[in-house]
C-alpha cells in the first residue's frame, strides 16, 4: 500500500537511467509505477524496472517522448494518479504540466505557472532583475527580432546564445565574433527546436574562466523553502556537463552561504514548490550572477543526496501529494564529498564522436560508498536515437581527496564492452593536478586537452588489453562460448 495518500500510480514520462532511479523511489514507497517506452528501448532496464509498460510512437524517438497529447492520454487510460517528467523532453513545459493537471492528475514538478516564469530562461532573467539581483548582460531576440543581432553585439564578445526552454546544453553556441553571429544564432534555434520544441533563444556576456556553481532547493506548499547546499558543475565539454561534485572546491563559507542564500531568496520570490535547482556564474573576481533556474530534477542530484541523505525524487513525490517538508534548515547535515561522473557513448580520441554499438557486457563497480545509476544493459543496442549518457557513477567520500580515490577506483572498474565510452578519460580528468588542487572552471578541458589525451597504445596492446578483460569475466565467456539452437538440444551429435 502506498505510504503517500493519493498517490497510489505514477507515470513516467522519461527514459533510461533516470526512468530506473524514480522507479526504484516509487517501489520503495510502495507506488505502482507506469513508464512511456518507444520500440528503440524496448529492451532496456526501464522497461524492466516499472509495473507497466506504455508504448509510445513518433516520426522518431524525441520526437515521440515530446508529443504532449499522446502521453498524456496514456497517463489518462492507465490511471496514473500523477506524472513524473524526470529531466529533458518536457520536464520544464509549462503546457505540458498545465495539460497533465488539466487531465485530473498529480504532476510531480512546480505549477505551470512557476515553469512559465522560471523554466522559461527568458521570462526567469526578466523576473530575477526585478529581484535587484546580478545578471550577466543579455539581449532578447523575441523583444525585437530585427534588432536581435545588433544588441547582441553591443553586449561586446564573446557571447554565448542560449535556448530559453533549453538545458543540458543543447541549444547554445559560444561566440567569438560578430562573423560567426548568424550562424550561431540558427544552429541554436535549430537546436532549441529539436530537443525542447521552442526555438526562442537569447544571448549573454560569456565570463571567460568562470566556475558554474548550482544550488539544489526544496520547497513545499506551506511556504518552506531551504537549500541542500552547492555543486559545483564546472567541467564541461561544450556546455555537457561531465563531472559535478559537491561540497563546491576552494570556496570560502562565506560565499558559499551568500550564494545559497540568493538561491533559497530567488525561489521564494518565485513562489517555488518542487525540487529545483537555481544556478549561478561564479567569476574569477569572486562576483557571481543569476544564471538560470531549472524547475525539475537535475541529472545530478545524486551527490547531493549522498551527502545530505535526503532522497529528492521521495521529496518531490511527497511535495507533490500535498505535504510539507518534515524538516527545516537547521535539521540539515553535510557530510563529506561526492562526485559524480558521467560516463557517455563517445570516442575523446575521435572529438568526442558519438559511439554506437551492441552492449557484450556491462559490470558496474562496487565498494562501500559506490552508485551506478544507469538504463543500460547486455544486449542492448546503443544508437545515436537519444543523448548519448550510459551511466552515471556517484561516490561518497570522507572528504574530497577521498571521493576523488573512489571515483578513479569505480571508473577502473566499470566495464562496457560493445560501444566505447569516455570512462578513461574521467579518470584521467579526475587525476589532473589541476583538478586535485580544485582549479576547475568551465573551460578547464579546453585549456588541458593536451594533458587529458589517450596515451598511445599500439593496436596489438590495445587488442591484447580488451581480450584479457572479455576473457577475464564468466558472464561474457559463457555468451560467446553458448551454442546457438537447435544445435544445443542435439547433445553430443556432431556433424
């Protein structure tokens, strides 16, 4: 029986490894869970991780996970008593969550209203400057399309355009120049369009060497609202996040309660309720700037939870419900460091080329202190149909050297045969002394692309390295040395 009155069915309107980890929530909160599948996962660990399965179709597979009516008369012929977006797709659509509770059910997230004024990145940085608080200098197009290029160049380069409905870094280009500007501004648009159905973009003062440091925030609808302390989410290639980790490197307390004050201020002004994530610009002067509010969960709100012990998604669910939050800030404990990576379907040797292939195997690490957090299995195809993140890999340290141990140990230890990932090149980025001293800023890749290149290995080594470990694990053994039927029920019959 459900421990959350109301709720006895939820719908997941997402996929892979955070379809899993909302599912995994809603068991141990005994919630029936449903999910949306379209035929290209129709194998996959989130299909096997819920109660009910629901087909989805489309001209292709995004397009499907965004088509609004069709999930939401699956969540109406399921009896789904609410609907969990997970992240990406619709997640922070305001028109979608208005038609789920339109429908008669719980969309676990903030009201459509919030969605419109902070998910929007637009509309947010509008209502964030009446706050009185810091922005970095932007310039709209949908105020003035005709103008759009020209005020973007007064705002001087470089520029970074951005999507107003976008996140995870789809939908924005740098720009180094006012040659590049167009061409910039279409391929954003293209973009916003594919992946979040609205093309509305917007440019802003690019900070050269900044820190991108986020706050995790819960509020409920009795007016509570608090922080689960900073991230920092720093290293990234091409605005992908790929290593967040949390308490936040080289920050002084004093910083770091002044920026999660701002945080927990913003949302209440916003009269926010869900989990959230408000993020900010963190310069190297130590000046920082609203950035952008995401009105869902984040890819990484696992390390938070590692150090807090809070589980978000049952916090969400229970915000959702009607509930309000059973503790105050005060109640709240940081313990020790976490660190997560994201490990991807993409070759660092090739420009980081989109990888595809049939998984042989996949063996997650383990250890006291070890998550693998993922929607990939052996025998699944991986394609270019959806982002390209396998897995994550989330430890827990005593302190931040100590995380940083246990996550080059995990990354050593995770094997995915089949599609290559950029699990060495984590451990390599994890064991740079820059990134050890806690000198991490948003181009630090760039700036060390040398220094985290594959050392070279000749092909006879390289084949005799992946042969060993094939060979080395039973599991894969046992899948190439099987004999296929009929043959298997022939016996000892040779031909």
């Amino acid at each position: 029986m459900s421990e959350i009155p109301g709720i006895k069915k939820v719908l997941i309107a997402n996929r892979g490894e955070i379809a899993v980890r909302i599912a995994r929530t809603l068991r141990s909160l005994g919630i029936e869970s449903a999910a949306i599948v379209h035929a290209e996962d129709s194998g996959s660990p989130a299909a096997a991780s819920v109660d009910e399965v629901c087909e989805i179709k489309g001209e292709t597979p995004v397009a499907a996970h965004l088509d609004v009516d069709q999930i939401v008369g699956i969540a109406k012929a399921i009896g789904a008593d609410a609907l969990h977006p997970g992240y990406g797709f619709l997640a922070e659509n305001a028109e979608f969550a208005a038609a789920v509770n339109a429908a008669g059910i719980r969309f676990i997230g903030p009201n459509p209203e919030t969605i419109r004024l902070m998910g929007d990145k637009i509309a947010s940085r509008r209502f964030v400057a009446k706050q009185g608080f810091q922005l970095t200098p932007s310039a709209t197009e949908e105020e003035d399309p005709a103008s759009f290029r020209e005020r973007a160049e007064k705002i001087g380069f470089p520029l970074l355009i951005k999507a107003s409905a976008g996140g995870g870094g789809k939908g924005m280009q740098i720009v180094s120049k006012a040659s590049e500007l167009n061409a910039s501004i279409e391929r954003a648009k293209s973009e916003a369009l594919r992946y979040f159905a609205d093309d509305r973009v917007y440019a802003e003062r690019y900070v050269e060497h900044a820190r991108h440091v986020e706050v995790q925030i819960l509020a409920d609808g009795d007016g509570n609202c608090l922080h689960l302390g900073e991230r920092d989410c720093s290293i990234q290639r091409r605005f992908q996040k790929l290593i967040e980790e949390t308490p936040a490197p080289n920050m002084s307390s004093e910083l770091r309660n002044r920026i999660c004050d701002q945080a927990v201020q913003i949302s209440k002004a916003a009269g926010y309720r869900s989990a959230g994530t408000v993020e900010f610009v963190l310069a190297p002067d130590g000046e920082f700037y609203f950035l952008e509010m995401n009105t869902r969960l984040q890819v990484e709100h696992p390390i938070t939870e590692m150090v807090t012990g809070i589980d978000i998604v049952e916090e969400q669910i229970r915000i959702a419900a009607g509930q309000a939050l059973e503790f105050s800030q005060s109640d709240i404990r940081f313990e020790g460091a976490a660190i997560e990576c994201r490990v991807c379907a993409e070759n660092p040797d090739e420009d980081f080329r989109p990888a595809v292939g049939d998984l042989l195997l996949v063996r997650p690490p383990d250890g006291p202190g070890v998550r693998f957090d993922s929607g990939i299995a052996a025998g699944q195809a991986v394609t270019t149909a959806f982002d390209p993140m396998l897995a994550k890999i989330i430890v827990h340290g005593t302190d931040r050297e100590d995380a940083i141990e246990k996550a080059r140990r995990a990354l050593r230890d995770t094997v995915i045969l089949g599609c290559t990932t950029n699990a060495s090149y984590l451990e390599r980025l994890l064991g740079h002394p820059e990134f050890r001293a806690g000198r991490v800023e948003t181009g630090f890749i760039l700036a060390n692309a040398r220094q985290l290149a594959a050392p070279e290995l000749d092909s006879d080594h390289r084949a005799a390295a992946l042969a060993a470990v094939a060979l080395d694990n039973r599991d894969f053994r046992e899948r190439v040395e099987a004999i296929p039927e009929p043959y298997a029920s022939m016996g000892a019959w040779r031909n």
